[in-house]
C-alpha cells in the first residue's frame, strides 16, 4: 500500500483534509498528516518511508528530499514552487508538480483588493483617487494575470499585459493590451501587478530602473515573490519618488525601513494570497489526485523538473 504524507506547518483547512483522505482511501492509499510541526526535523523524520509529499509553504529542502527512501513525487499545493529543491529531486528521481490555476481567483482577488486599499490611502479618511480609467500593467499572464485582468476589467481599468511565453491572441482574446517590452509595460501603466516566478532571471529583476520609469502616482502590487523585488533600488526609488507606492503580501526584508513611508507603503502580516476556504480546498484536491493519477497511471502533467 503508497503512503501518502500530507506535511503542513500551516494545515489546510479540515473539509481539505478529509476531501484529500477520501480520494486517497479511495485509491487503496494510507494518508499520514504531520500539521502544525515547529521542528524541520519532524519532516525529516515523517519523510522516511513514505512514496509521496503534499507541502503547502513547507521547506522540501535536499535533506528532505534525501530522507524519503521511498519518495517518488512532491507536490506543492500552490502554484509557486520556490520550496521545493528541484536539483535535489531530479538527482533523486523525484517527481515535483504544482498545482496551477487553483489559487488564481483567491490571489487575483487580494491584489484588486490591495489596490483599492493603496488608491484609497489606506482607508485612514483621506482623500484618494479611483480605478476607473487608471491603466494597470500585468507582469506575466498566467493564471493569476489573467483573473486580474477580468476582475480589473470590471473596474474600468484599461489592462495592459507583458508575457514573452504566452501568445499575443491569447491576451488579445481577453480584451487585454499586449505590450512588447518590460519597460514599456512599466512606463505605460500607473499600476503594475506581479505575478512573474522567483528564479535566476528574475530575482531582483524589478530594479530602479523600471520602478522609475513608471508614471506620476506609480504603484506596484506584489503578490508573486519578495525576490523578485530589489530592495536597495525599491528603498532609492521611495526616497526619490513621494508619488510611488508599494503594495504586498509578502513583507521585504527592508520591511521594517519602508514604514517611514506611511500611506505609501503596505504589506500584510502573512502571505494570504491564496488564503480563501475555496482556494485551500481547490488546491489539496489536486494535489491528491495528481499524486493518484502520477502513481497509478504515470500521469506527470504539471511536472516542473525533469526526471
């Protein structure tokens, strides 16, 4: 019988849990839960004989990895998947998926909602400014792009888009701009939404450059990765620029320096992008059933390393 360790320091939510359970008692599978763990050896520990990993935000560090004699697929519950050791699971011969798509309504919501928060100046009673006619660039359109790009839409927003990797008549279909340059992006928009991956390319890729060349009243809205974000260049242009805001949910490391920047800067207590019941469920149900469809049928769609 596979045994299946679901590992989450921050747990899913309990219909998440039995929906996952059920789908693997329904495949002849064990369900092994470690939840609320403090101790990184704890799933150094629980990874040892088990054949597959469901992690949320939780490390699946090479010494993970390495523990799991039996381990033959991780899968992240999320889109990102920044936590998972990739070279250390390819040498192995692990399997590592994601689940895209899942999250994208609950994170593309937050980010709409970040932004009314910023225009708004910060609901502290304030005078602010509207949405409507604002034009919002999007850095990568993806899942996530894509739902901010419908919901913006409904705000009256003119919606602009930059994605090398993605058709240009498929943004067009959505009534989405293309534009054919990061600067231009970035120098057309007042708004510009993240949603781009943390990997070598694009870790500190948004640098001052690019944050400067934004018109008068410039706002960026992160709910992708902090790396992405330079942060000596994100402090430079904050000290440079009184009209630029900075919005997120995942707080920089210079989270503590840009506080000075009341009204300009936010960032919430914890990354919750993808903190909705819906998006939890959603993302622990796929999660389950690719790990059934992979050990039953070698079904490897949403693979992201190579093995």
């Amino acid at each position: 019988m596979s045994k299946i360790l679901l590992a989450t320091e921050k747990p899913f939510a309990a219909a998440a849990v039995e929906g996952i359970k059920k789908i693997f008692t329904e495949a002849g599978f064990e369900t092994v839960l470690l939840e609320k763990y403090t101790d990184p050896n704890d799933l150094i520990k629980a990874v040892a004989d088990v054949d597959a990993l469901i992690i949320r935000s939780d490390k699946a560090t090479r010494q993970v990895i390495e523990a799991g004699k039996n381990l033959k697929i991780i899968v992240r519950a999320g889109a990102g998947y920044d936590n998972i050791d990739l070279v250390a699971a390819t040498e192995k011969g692990v399997v590592a998926m994601n689940t895209p798509g899942q999250n994208s309504n609950a994170v593309a919501e937050l980010a709409l909602g970040l932004m009314v928060f910023m225009s708004r100046g910060n609901f502290k009673g304030v005078s602010g400014s509207e949405l409507l006619g604002k034009k919002l660039g999007i850095h990568a359109y993806g899942y996530v792009g894509k739902n901010v790009a419908r919901i913006a839409k409904g705000f009256g927003m003119k919606v602009y888009a930059f994605d090398p990797f993605v058709a240009k008549e498929i943004v067009e279909k959505d009534g989405v701009s293309v534009v054919n340059s990061v600067e231009e992006l970035y120098s057309t928009c007042q708004y510009v939404s993240l949603h781009i991956p943390a990997t070598e390319k694009t870790k500190n890729s948004i640098n001052a450059e690019l944050m400067m060349k934004m018109p008068k009243g410039a706002t960026i809205i992160n709910t992708a990765r902090k790396e992405v974000i330079n942060e000596e260049d994100l402090k430079k242009v904050f000290a440079e620029r009184p009209d630029f805001k900075y919005v997120s949910d995942i707080a920089p490391v210079c989270h503590a320096e840009l506080l000075q920047y009341e009204n300009r800067y936010y960032s919430t207590p914890k990354k919750q992008g993808a903190e909705t019941s819906e998006a939890n469920i959603n993302a622990g149900l796929a999660a389950a059933n690719q790990i059934v469809n992979f050990l039953k049928n070698g079904d490897r769609t949403f693979q992201v390393n190579k093995v």
